[in-house]
C-alpha cells in the first residue's frame, strides 16, 4: 500500500489533475487579461498629454533663484523642474524620489492645497469641464488607479463630470495633474491589468504579501505544465502501441481526453514559459541586477550634486527667454551635464501622435540651452564626443569593446515608435559584468543599463512573456 502511494507516476497524475482542476480559472484569467493587456495597461496620464495641457512658464514674477529657494528649506536636490501652480512660477525640487515645490515669487513651501485651490488647478488643465467640476476626495492612501503615484501622495481626486466619467489626480506636494482615468479607460484597466496581475487594491496594499501571492501561484502553474507535459510525454506512443477500438493509436485516451493529451503536448511548453516568465517578472530572489544606472555613473555623467550656486534668476531667466522662441515653454527641467547645468525644454503638438495604446501623445521634442552662458544659443543634443567622454567617465578604467550611435532600437533599447529617444550612444565595455551603457544626447543622461544577467533577464522575462522579438512586436497583430 506504501508503494503504491509513492508510485512516481500516481503521484505525478494526481499532482497534474488536481492542480489542473484548483487553477484553470485562475489559468484563463491570465491568457484572457493577457489578451487585453496587450493593447491597454492600466490608467495613466502620459508625459506628452500632461504637458499639453500645462500653463506656460512666466518667470517675470520670480524673485528668487533656486539657490535661495532651495537653501530656504534645506533641500539638497538631485532634479529640479521649473514651472507654474496658477499664475504663479514654482520650483519642483526632487531630492530621493520625493518633491518640494517652492514658490519663486516669495519663496514660500507648498504646504498643501485646499478644494478650492484643487479646483482653480483642474479648471486650467481643463477648461472645457470647468463648469461640471466636482471635488471628490482627499486621498491620503492609493486608491485603485495610484499605486504608481505614492511619491505624489496626498492626492485630490476631481470629478470632471464629462459623458467618459473621468477623474484627474491632482498631487498635493506639486500641485499639477498626475493620473487620470475614465470609465472606459478603467473598465479595460479592470479586465486587463488589474486581473492578469492580481491587482486588486485590499491585496496591493500589502505589497510583500502580494508578490509572494504571485509568485507562488505562478510556480504552482509551472508544476502543473511540467508534470503534464511529463505524463503526456509518458504516456505518447509513436508506435501506435495503443488499441483503441479495434485501431491502432499514439495515445490511451479518447473523446476529450484524447484532445487534452495532444493539446497539452502541444502548448504545454508554451505555457511553461508564459508561466515561469511572469514569475520572473517579480524579480524573485533579486537574481539580476537593475536596468537603472549607480549613482556613481549618474555623478560620472552630470558632474556630480545638483550645482544651484551656477544657477542665478537673471541667468535663468535669460535661458528661458532664449529658449522659448515662438513655442510657449510648458516646463522647464534642469539637467547638469558634465558639471554645466542647462534648461531642458519641452513642448508637444497634437499632431504628434502616436497609438492610443502608447499614451496617445509621442514623447516631447526637446531643446537645450546652458544656464551659464546662455549666448551660446539653444540646440537639441550634446556634442557625441562629450557623450562618449561622459559614458567612458561612468565606466574608468574599463576598456571599451566598441561604441555606436543607435538610430534605430535594438534588442535592449527599444519600445513603440515614438515613445523612447533616438539616436542613442550605446557602449558596451569589457567588464566581467559586461556592461552595456546607452545614453541619450538629448538629456545628457544614461536611460538604460544592461549587464549580463538583466540581458539574460530581458529574454527570459519579455522575451519569453510578451514574445517582444523584433519581428512580432513591431507588426500587430502578430
């Protein structure tokens, strides 16, 4: 009785079965939402469309320089946008991830915005909704739809009382729009995302418990494709060894189950991969490193910290002036490239769309000017020797395999057209990590990093999971 209780194969049937019965809901649900989720993610408020929609930037009211704004309230930032809450010019200082928004007319902190203030905001960003706006709430806890948008919190949630149900998130540490989302945009979000990742808010909210949640569900499903692809296997016979009927057959089932067998032998593999992949997703184990850049290869590449002592108000002003030219300046972003701060500008047009399911808007064009010598004029990248100086600085004393100017994505760098910045320097380094940098001339920044394992990573995740090969991904539907 004892043996036949650790019959390998009883043990495997009865482990294919039951698992088989407890997830194939669960099963369908992600092939369904998978589906969906190819064509349209969660929510969201895309850079071009915020943009679009922003006040243009007028520092003729400014009276301080970031310096003294930022020495005012003992910020030391990495990141610093310029812009306008109202009619009145702010600096947005980003020190680790969280902002602290100055006003630059009298120096004051944004402490926090009442209703009404919330609504002065919303019926700027949308003036065609201004006489149907509705407050809703104060979020001090993500809701549904903002789980990507805690460093904003706390949130004010309006209601702009269109036909589409839509609400805007107005963040209470910047003051400016951050999400939004409609009743068609969430019900896709619902059959889609939130059901293929298991985002259901009660769970979201306990972050660790959530991942573990799928990560073992999804090793779980992985079990129950190996030990059927194990018995279908066991159980195939080429040889037709099988009499089913008075015929001859590669297989001891029949009806339905014969249909399951050769199925199963079919896209069993398949499903592995799809499962073992979207357990990969998860970063289990932290197996890999990040794509993002070290901080001492961000410091190589700007110059190290932030240098606000360069940056006085008549010289920003004369940047911004310089600038503008007959495009209205929506925001301003301080970048510091190789320990020279320059204005980054950014600006959109309507007519530069791309597929609503990329964010309906391509990513803003972009002009530069130095904050130093603004006489110099404005252009739209660095010169590619200093980027190629500045990728070596990141990377000292490791030797250079080769170095190219992408004008196209490759396998690494790569997205909807329109959506991520081109050209691109890639340099690939003989590191025993082997290291891949690619920085974008257009920012003076490094946008992505791969090494050995997040290369390995990026086909065993997206390759195997979204099968985002070249020849698939840039030809839908295939």
């Amino acid at each position: 009785m004892f043996a036949r209780l650790l019959d390998w194969r009883r043990i495997l049937v009865y482990t294919h079965r039951w698992l088989g019965i407890l997830g194939n809901v669960l099963f369908l649900a992600w092939f369904v939402s998978g589906i969906v989720l190819m064509y349209a993610g969660m929510p969201t408020l895309s850079p071009g469309e915020r943009l679009e929609r922003l006040l243009a930037v007028d520092l003729s009211a400014a009276r301080l320089s970031p310096t003294e704004a930022a020495r005012r309230h003992g910020v030391s930032p990495d990141r610093l946008h310029i812009a306008m809450l109202g009619e009145r010019p702010v600096y947005r200082f980003m020190e680790r991830g969280l902002t602290t928004t100055v006003f630059a007319d009298d120096g004051k902190r944004l402490e926090r915005l009442t209703a009404d203030e919330v609504m002065v905001v919303v019926a700027s960003w949308a003036p065609e909704h201004a006489a149907s706006l509705r407050y809703a709430a104060r979020l001090r806890e993500a809701d549904q739809w903002t789980f990507g948008s805690q460093q904003f919190m706390p949130l004010h949630k309006v209601a702009l009382g269109d036909p589409g149900d839509t609400y805007l998130y107005v963040s209470d540490r910047t003051g400016e729009p951050v999400m939004r989302t409609s009743r068609a945009t969430r019900g896709v979000a619902y059959v889609g995302a939130v059901l293929h990742w298991l985002y259901f808010t009660p769970l979201r909210r306990h972050g660790e418990i959530w991942i573990q949640l799928v990560l073992w569900l999804s090793i779980v499903g992985c079990v129950m494709c190996l030990s059927g692809l194990v018995w279908g296997l066991w159980r195939w016979a080429p040889a037709r060894r099988y009499r089913l009927k008075r015929y001859r057959s590669q297989t001891p089932y029949a009806g339905l189950m014969r249909w399951h067998h050769y199925t199963g032998l079919i896209f069993g593999l398949t499903t592995f991969t799809w499962t073992l992949s979207g357990a990969l997703s998860l970063d289990p184990w932290n197996w890999h490193p990040p794509n993002s850049p070290s901080a001492s290869q961000r410091a190589a590449v700007s110059g190290g910290q932030l240098r606000l002592g360069l940056m006085t108000l008549d010289g920003i002003q004369h940047a911004a002036g310089t600038i503008s030219g007959d495009v209205g300046l929506k925001e301003l972003e301080v970048v510091q490239f190789r320990g020279e701060p320059f204005l980054l500008a950014s600006h959109v047009s309507p007519r530069d769309r791309v597929p609503e399911s990329s964010g309906g808007l391509a990513n803003p064009k972009q002009r530069l000017v130095s904050v130093v010598t603004p006489e110099k004029g404005v252009f739209t990248s660095f010169d590619r020797e200093e980027v190629l100086a500045a990728a070596r600085a990141a990377m000292p004393d490791v030797g250079v395999l080769d170095a190219a100017w992408l004008e196209d994505y490759d396998g690494y760098y790569y997205g909807r057209p329109g959506t991520r910045s081109l050209p691109v320097l890639r340099v690939r380094f003989d590191d025993p990590q082997k290291t891949w940098l690619y920085l974008d001339p257009g920012q003076g920044r490094i946008v992505l990093k791969e090494e050995r394992l997040t290369r390995l990573n990026r086909w065993l995740y997206h390759g195997f999971h979204s099968l985002d090969f070249s020849f698939l991904y840039n030809r839908r539907p295939l």
